[in-house]
C-alpha cells in the first residue's frame, strides 16, 4: 500500500471517528432532577427456567430502560416508559441461575436516573415422596388462616377471613379431626361503628384446654378475642387497640397465661387466662444496631417452660422464659429474611424456622445458638410444624404450593403438593399435622382446603 492511499484510509477512519463522536451521548449526560422509579417483580414460584414480570413506575415518560445484571443486558431492546411513567416487561430467568436475592440494576436514560430490583430466585423442589405420607382433605371456606387441635376436645379450630378491609366475610371453624368436617362454624360480631360493615375477623387460634377455650387475634382490629370450645359462644373480646396487627396466639395452660404476638410493635402481649386481664408485655430488643425485633410466629414448650418466637424484621429468634416473662437469650440465625415460621423440637431442644425471604428452612440449636442445618425449600416458605411422633418438620410454601418434610438431619424426605397458596400447618402431637390452604378464586378445586397428613405405617 503507498504512502499516499494510507494517509487517505487515515484521515477518512478520522473523520468518522470525529462524526461518530459528534453524534454519541455525553458519559455525564443530564440526569433526572427528580427520580422517584420504583421497580418490583411478580411472580409466585420464580425459579431456574422460569420467568418474572418486572413492573416499574414513577419513570420519566419516554425514558430507555435496560435490565443489566453484572455486566450482561438483560433485555434485548431498551424498554420504553409510557406516558404514565411505567413499563412492565417478562424476564426470562436462566436455567442455569442459582437460587438467591439478585441485585438487577434498572438503568434509565435520557434523563439518566438508576435504581436497584433485588430479583429473588428461588429453588425448585420436584414433588416427591407422596407414597410415604397418607393424607384426607376437605373442602371448607374462603380465606383459611390458621388451625389449632385441642386435645381436650378433640376438635380442630380454623380460622377464616377473606380480603383486605372492610372485612366483612370471616368465621371460625370448629371440625372433627378424623372427618375433617365441620361441626360447628360461626361469624364473629361486627365491629362497632365500623365502615363498610367490617367483622371481627379471626386469624390466629390457639387452644386453651385448661378452662376450655380457643383465642383468636383479630389482626385488622389490632386485638384478640376468645370463644368458648363446645359451641364458639364468644367468652369476651377485647377493645380494639389491645395487641398492635395481632397475629399468633399461643395458651400456656400449666402457668395461666395466653401469649400474642404484636407483628407491628417489638413486644408481646401476655394476658391471664382465667380472669382474662392483660399482664405486662414481653419486651423483645434485637441484636442488630438499630433495627426493631418484630415476632411472628409462637411457639410453646410447655413441660420447659420456654417461649420462641422470630423476628420478621431481623435475623433472630428469642428464647423467654414463660414464668419469670423474661427474655433468655436472642438467637442470630444468619442466613435468615423475614422469617415468620417457627416450631420447637423439645427432645432435641431444636428450633426449626420458615423464612420467606430465603427460602429456606433453619435447624438450630437453642442452647448453644448454633444453626445446624440450612434446609432448601420452596418458594416463601411460611410456617413450619414439628411432630415429636416422628421427627419430622413440614413446612408450608405459599409460592412454591408445598409442604415440604424435613427429618432431623436436614434432610428432605417428601416435597408434598399442598395445593394453592399452603398459608399455615400445626401438629396434633399424635403424629397428625393439619395444612390449611387458599385459594386463586371461588373456581379453584385446590383452594380453601384443609389437608391432614401422617407418615404411613412401615
């Protein structure tokens, strides 16, 4: 090649370059003002294979938006906001993607603004074990909550409450353990000068066998009521305002005393289970510099006479003292994000916690704080229960639709259909354990059910 047809190829690579960069983006272009995008993901069971829907709102209209995940784009094409500032889009989940919250940067430009989806992919358990276990199920109401089996009775007590206030549809079910039908089943009163017709719905149960009765906490009330076993006759309801988002309750009847968690406050509220009058509450500090212990689930050993619940707000569980109502120690669970399941192994003196946010179900030695196992579940893993039969711990997963078993080694040894939405399980003590479910709809033939589940005879 000459000198000269260089020099050529040369000052015309030039003026391209010159134009291209003429034409590019600044790197500091404007950015937006204000910026208040949010993004979120939808999805019930996102898993390796699956996809998500990914809604952004409060964008600017006509901005570009990319998906990256380290350095790879997850969207071919810039999505473009619409003219009420959102975008929504599907987003295919590799099959090689391993389970686990991801941060997904969600970049906007022209003006330039970015924000965070924590994505959370969750693992996917394939059913099995399904002919170890024998189960019966029955159909009931909409808006199944919580179960509870009295010994004394020899009844389970459901709760039901369906919607978002005014809630103005709930009951509470008394069934036959064995039948799983219902043999009694009432309406609670309508809440005094109450818009939109609300009753005081009923969302945890817990059985008091001592002086035969079943608490209940009406969650959008911020209290607690108590009826009695035979026939659901309402003993007394507390004033509104007596247990802030009320949630579990739990009946220590050796000691007297009734437990409730208050989901929006970081204490419980303990009551006399005679006289019914409130004691004083359990204070519940975390471990974590400036965070709040929020308790969910409650569960009792009452031969111990320990308390246990989590925190949904922080990695921990609390171990209380039942007679003194002092907290004995607080437990760091570690690999723990919105925990609100937990049930106690009182030979072992193990706790097994559900958590929501990881998927995932710990084994933890209360005496030394150690955790044990860290067991894989499904997705939004919500409750757990622990029959002292067998050793085995189910746990319900609202998105993944299981109930998973889990021996006391960590091991899996049944992923169980649990139909739509499994929202809580409970222990019989005598090798039953009683799953309740919602449903999509009033169409749904696998909503609104209670299922009883036993391991088979060998």
């Amino acid at each position: 090649m000459s000198l000269r047809s260089s020099f050529r190829l040369t000052t015309l690579a030039a003026g391209l370059l010159l134009a291209v960069a003429g034409q590019a983006q600044p790197v500091f272009d404007q950015p937006a003002s204000v910026f208040k995008g949010t993004v979120v993901s939808r999805g019930e069971n996102v898993v390796p294979g699956s996809s998500a829907e990914v809604i952004g709102r409060g964008f600017v209209p006509g901005q570009q938006v990319s998906l990256v995940r380290g350095e790879t784009v997850l969207n071919g094409q810039p999505l473009t906001v619409g003219a009420d500032g959102s975008f929504k889009t599907q987003l295919q989940i590799p099959a090689d993607a391993v389970p686990g919250t991801h941060p997904v940067v969600v970049r906007a430009s022209q003006p330039a603004a970015a924000t965070v989806l924590n994505l959370r992919v969750s693992p996917q358990l394939p059913l099995s074990g399904q002919a170890q276990f024998a189960t019966r199920s029955n159909k009931l109401v909409p808006g199944l909550y919580q179960s509870a089996y009295s010994a004394a009775s020899n009844a389970v007590f459901v709760t039901s409450a369906v919607g978002r206030p005014p809630v103005t549809q709930s009951q509470l079910l008394k069934l036959d353990p064995r039948t799983l039908k219902v043999t009694k089943a009432i309406t609670p009163a309508p809440v005094p000068d109450a818009k939109g017709g609300s009753v005081f719905a009923v969302y945890g149960v817990g059985v008091d066998d001592a002086n035969g009765n079943v608490w209940v906490t009406n969650t959008r009330q911020d209290t607690v009521a108590v009826y009695r076993q035979a026939d659901l006759s309402l003993v007394h309801q507390f004033p509104v305002g007596t247990v802030p988002h009320a949630r579990d309750v739990v009946v220590d009847a050796a000691r007297g005393k009734v437990f409730a968690s208050a989901a929006g406050e970081d204490h419980l509220s303990v009551f006399d289970a005679k006289t019914l009058q409130a004691l004083a509450p359990i204070s519940l500090a975390s471990g974590v510099d400036d965070e709040k212990f929020v308790p969910m689930s409650l569960v009792l050993d009452e031969a111990g006479g320990k308390l246990f619940t989590v925190s949904i707000g922080t990695p921990e569980a609390a171990v209380i003292d039942v007679a003194s109502g002092k907290v004995d120690k607080v437990i760091d669970l570690g690999n723990s994000i919105s925990a609100s399941g937990v049930a106690h192994d009182a030979q072992q003196n193990r706790l097994y916690v559900a958590s929501q946010g990881t998927d995932n179900l710990l084994i933890v030695d209360v005496v030394s704080g150690k955790v044990l196992h860290d067991v894989a579940v499904g997705a939004g893993a919500l409750n757990v229960a622990f029959d002292p039969k067998t050793g085995l711990a189910y746990v319900t997963s609202r998105g993944a639709g299981t109930v998973t078993v889990v021996d006391r080694g960590g091991k899996v040894v049944g992923n169980l259909d649990g139909g739509t939405f499994p929202n809580h399980v409970r222990a019989d003590g005598k090798g039953n354990v009683f799953a309740v479910n919602k449903s999509r709809g009033t169409d749904d033939p696998k909503g609104d059910r209670i299922t009883r589940i036993a391991l088979r005879q060998r």
